[in-house]
C-alpha cells in the first residue's frame, strides 16, 4: 500500500552551471543565423507579424505590444480605413475598462496619466 498518493515522474532539472544571458545571446547567433534587415523585408507582412509576436510574447514584451496595439488606429488611417480605427479605440477602451473593473485600485494608480492628459487637451 502506498502512502501520500501516486508519484508522479518529475523531469530533473539540469545540474550544470547556468549560462548567462550574454553567453546564451552568443549561443542563440551560433544556433540561429542571425537575420538583418534585408532578410526580415523580404518576409510577408503575416510573416512579420507572426515572428514580431511571437518574439515579444516569449520575451514578455508587454510594452512594445501595448506600442504596436496603440499604432493600429493610426495604422488603419494610414490605408484609408477610417472606419475601422474608431472601432480599434472602442476596443482600447474596452480593454481598459476590464483591467479597472477587475482592479478598481488601478484607477488610482492611474490618476497622474488622467491629470495630465486632460491639461494637454486644454
């Protein structure tokens, strides 16, 4: 009879000395060609899209997410689509309602980013 339940296989983790992050940049450019700007224009754009994303969801790049997301409406200027980017700052607006309603102390840590938004629009 086993006591405390069925044991579960845990991976081991490794025993080796950590790499830094510089010798794991190192490794990376060894591992993966490195890429330049000519190589990256001569993706599609849904290929651009899919490595930018993808890249800045591994890293947890939240700030150039909320960068790229708040492009999207001059974006959609850009091509003519006028229409469509005032359903972009609805959906931003959207966005950030959520994040109040389920931390309503945010409001508050947001009140300096109100005060000096409406002092601009004066």
């Amino acid at each position: 009879m086993l006591l405390g339940g069925p044991t579960r296989n845990r991976r081991s983790q490794p025993s080796g000395p950590e790499v830094s992050t510089s010798s794991q940049e190192i490794l990376r450019g060894i591992l993966e060609p490195m890429i330049d700007r000519e190589d990256l224009e001569s993706l599609s754009s849904a290929q651009l899209h899919d490595r930018a994303i993808g890249s800045a969801k591994a890293g947890g790049d939240i700030d150039w997410l909320w960068h790229v997301l708040g492009s999207v409406p001059a974006a959609e200027g850009a091509i003519g689509d006028f229409e469509d980017s005032g359903v972009d700052v609805a959906a931003t607006v959207s966005a950030i309602n959520g994040y109040l309603r389920a931390d309503p102390d945010l409001a508050d840590a947001l009140r300096p980013q109100y005060v000096d938004y409406l002092l601009e629009q004066q």
